[in-house]
C-alpha cells in the first residue's frame, strides 16, 4: 500500500500503490499533496528521528558541562556592617522597602531618590561638621548663601574678632570645603586674619549650602544613632508621595524603626512659618502621630521649639534637640 499525507492539515490514509509519485488533493482541506511509498516514508520519518534525538543529547550534554553562575544574593542592609559614611549600600531598594511598603497600606505611592542615600561622596562629612560645630561655623555658611544669592563667587571672612580656638575652627572648616572641592579656591591671610573663598557654580554645591546640608545633617545623625543602637531601620531621603488624588509631595528624611515606627523630619534653615499649615495638614494625610513629624528649625530656641509645638500639629525641634526627641520616641 502506498501513503498520503496532507502537508497543511495533516490528514493521513493509505491509497493503492499505483497512486505512488502522483500528486492528488486532500480530501479534508483540498491541498494537493504527493503520495509516498510507504516503506520509503517510514524510514525517512525514522532517520528525521534518529538525527534529532542525536542532536538532543548533544545538547544536553552540553547544558551538563556548562558552567551555571550562581544567583546573586541580596541580603538585608545591616548597619552595622556597612561604613555608613561611605556607602552605596543604603540604595538598594531592599534597604527601603519597608518604608515603600508601609505606604503602600495607606495607598501611598514612593518614589525613591536613590542620589540622595549614596554616602560616598563628601556632601555627608561636610554636613555632619557643620551642623556638630553650628554656632560657630553658621557665619561662614550664611556668609556663603548670602554671596550666592547675590550671583557673586568671591567671599571674604574676617576673623579678627576671633580667639586662637575659633580661627583654628573656622579655618580647620574651610580648608575642609576647599579640599573636597566645596569651594575652588582658599586662602588665609595670617597677619590680616582674613579668609578669602572662591565659589563653586555647580547647582549640587550651592543647594546644599542654601540648605540641603540640613537635611544631610539629620539623616547621618539618625543613622549613627539607630546603628549604635542596633535598631532595624530604613530611610530615605528626598522622597516624594503621591497620594491616591494624584497629589504629590517630596518629604526631606524619613526612617522607618522596627518596621512600625515612623519619623518625619522637615527641614528649614530659613523662614518657615509660611510652611506651618502645609506640614499640618501634610502629616494628617500621611497619618503620622505628631511625636513623629517633626519640624526641624535651624537657630529655633528651646523655648520656642516648645510653644510652637503647644500651639501647632507638628512637633518642633532645632539642630541641638531632634536627635534626643526621636530616642525619647524609641
């Protein structure tokens, strides 16, 4: 008996022998197809299988002697084990999504600034030596803002109404700035006691003197402090949340302690009373306990950190008291 196999639909049956080499129609699908001998086609189909179970095994052999990389695996940022003031490793978003997740309940959306969690520049060092040392070197940097808001690069400080200890200080300070390239040029003029700074124009710099350094300031402190105490933690810094009508707004530091504990930090080293309703009611629709949304004022006083948080729904604090107010909380 000879074969027919339809080639498009797969219909198959045997014919008489005297069909074999003829080309006849299917009489399923109407395509025309060749009639095979039966013998023929048996032992082609046979020798189609032989070849690619052959080549099969080639194949799995040599899937059996490749060299399979392993799966990298990310384990969970411990502060501890990290040089925190020189890092990457706050950007992984393993370290942040907690907090992600966390907002997530209250149908909150994060976006990370992972720019702003890299320690390995010197924005950190610098921010932690001003803020430690404020009352001494706030001169230098409100000389500096002020310049900068002028458009000017050249600032000129004067030091003889300084003692030995503050000079050594301030001088200590910027040549600090100037060697981590803060400032391009430095120069002190021992005999006039005169210190002469030359700006940088980069945006990165001159944000961070109108303020930004605030903000590096309350996040290195928070860290030191949760790592001292070994606490679970995650933060971000220059997160923005967009809440569920769309509105959108950019918090400066927040950490998240034992994944249950919120701490929300604003930052201000210039006028902020235009800003007390809007944080107000920003906290209320982030549903932050007022303990754990904190204003932080540069220069405020004890005396009006404590009435402004009497009178407001945020709680108040300066560069000296937000520290022990958040292990108050802890």
């Amino acid at each position: 008996m000879a074969l027919f196999r339809c080639n498009k639909c797969g219909h198959l049956r045997e014919v008489q022998n005297d069909y074999i080499g003829k080309s006849v129609k299917c009489p399923k699908c109407k395509e025309v197809a060749p009639i095979h001998d039966t013998v023929t086609f048996i032992k082609n189909v046979i020798e189609k299988y032989r070849s690619k179970n052959l080549e099969l095994q080639q194949l799995r052999q040599e899937l059996s002697n490749a060299e399979i990389p392993e799966l990298e695996v990310v384990e969970e940022v411990s502060l501890e084990a990290i040089d925190i003031y020189n890092t990457s490793a706050l950007t992984q978003q393993d370290q942040f999504i907690d907090i992600v997740n966390w907002f997530k309940k209250k149908q909150i959306l994060v976006e990370a600034n992972k720019n702003a969690l890299d320690t390995t520049g010197f924005f950190d060092e610098v921010a932690l030596d001003l803020g430690n040392h404020y009352d001494l070197l706030r001169e230098v940097t409100d000389k500096i803002k002020r310049i900068q808001g002028k458009g000017y690069t050249n600032v000129k400080l004067t030091l003889a109404s300084k003692s030995q200890k503050e000079i050594k200080a301030i001088t200590s300070f910027c040549q600090q700035l100037y060697e981590y390239s803060f400032v391009a040029k430095y120069f002190y003029h021992k005999k006039d006691k005169i210190i002469r700074l030359t700006l940088q124009i980069s945006p990165a710099i001159k944000n961070f003197f109108m303020g930004e350094w605030m903000e590096w300031f309350v996040f290195m402190k928070l860290l030191e402090s949760f790592r001292d105490k070994q606490l679970a933690t995650s933060c971000l810094r220059n997160l923005l949340v967009t809440f569920p009508n769309e509105d959108s707004h950019e918090l400066d530091v927040l950490f998240l302690v034992n994944n249950s504990i919120p701490i929300c930090v604003e930052c201000k080293t210039g006028e902020f009373r235009q800003d007390i309703e809007k944080y107000s009611k920003l906290r209320k629709r982030l549903k932050i306990d007022k303990t754990q949304f904190l204003l932080c004022v540069v220069g405020l006083s004890q005396e009006q950190t404590q009435g402004l948080t009497a009178m407001y729904d945020v709680t108040f604090v300066n560069e000296r008291t937000f520290l022990q107010h958040v292990e108050t909380l802890l």
